[in-house]
C-alpha cells in the first residue's frame, strides 16, 4: 500500500499561504507574527500579496459570488478564494492551475461543497477576464 504524497514546491507553498492566512483572518494578528521558522518563498509572497489586497479581493468574491459574500464564507474558504483570485488576476500561472489547485485545497482542508463553491467562483473570475 502506498503512503499518500506530501505536497511540494508550490502546492506545498500554497499550503503553507493558507494555513498563515488562516491564522491571520481568524487571529487580526499581523500576518508575520505567524511566521515561524523558515517560510517558503513563495508562501510568503502569496499571503503578503493576499493580505495586502484583502478588501478588494472580498469585494471581487462578492462582485461574483451569488448569496455568498465573503463575509459570510468559513475563513478557510475565504482565504483559499483570495489566493485563487489573487493568483487568476496575477496571470502568474494559467487560469486553470489556479482554479484546480484552489479547488484542490478546498477538497483537502474544507469540504467538496465547498469544493464546488470554490470552482464556481473562480471559473466566473476567469471568464470575466478572458471576456
């Protein structure tokens, strides 16, 4: 029988971005004051890219989410929406990466209704932008 695999590189990172933000939403804390040991490169630029947009990635999730806004969303999946936008608006990886690996993350670490949640919202922000 075969171990399931660790995440690496940056599906680790994405990880690690959300547990910090998590601990960040959930806390009001300064983001680095979750910063413990080494943080990988990337999760640190993707939490401090997610947190220094906050605002205005809730006021997209709310511009394109139907009777979900972002204030009514687990932190969990707020924060996993804001770095799937923040990625879909970064053009740092192709839309569909960004889409699956946000869905990814909401499978693993919240629930396959937010799953779909998840894939919803970000397959509108894709489509705006590609409009």
């Amino acid at each position: 029988m075969s171990r399931p695999r660790k995440p690496t590189g940056r599906r680790a990172a994405r990880r690690a971005a959300l547990f910090l933000l998590y601990q960040w939403d959930l806390t009001g804390q300064p983001l680095a004051s979750h910063f413990e040991g080494h943080v990988d490169p990337f999760a640190r630029e993707l939490a401090e890219q997610v947190v220094s947009r906050g605002p205005e990635l809730d006021r997209r999730i709310d511009e394109v989410s139907v009777g979900w806004p972002a204030d009514r969303l687990g932190v969990l999946e707020r924060n996993i929406l804001r770095i799937g936008i923040s990625e879909l608006e970064a053009d740092t990886v192709p839309p569909e990466v960004a889409i699956a690996e946000a869905v990814g993350l909401a499978k693993k670490y919240a629930s396959p209704e937010a799953a779909r949640l998840v894939n919803g919202i970000l397959a509108r922000v894709a489509e705006e932008r590609a409009a």
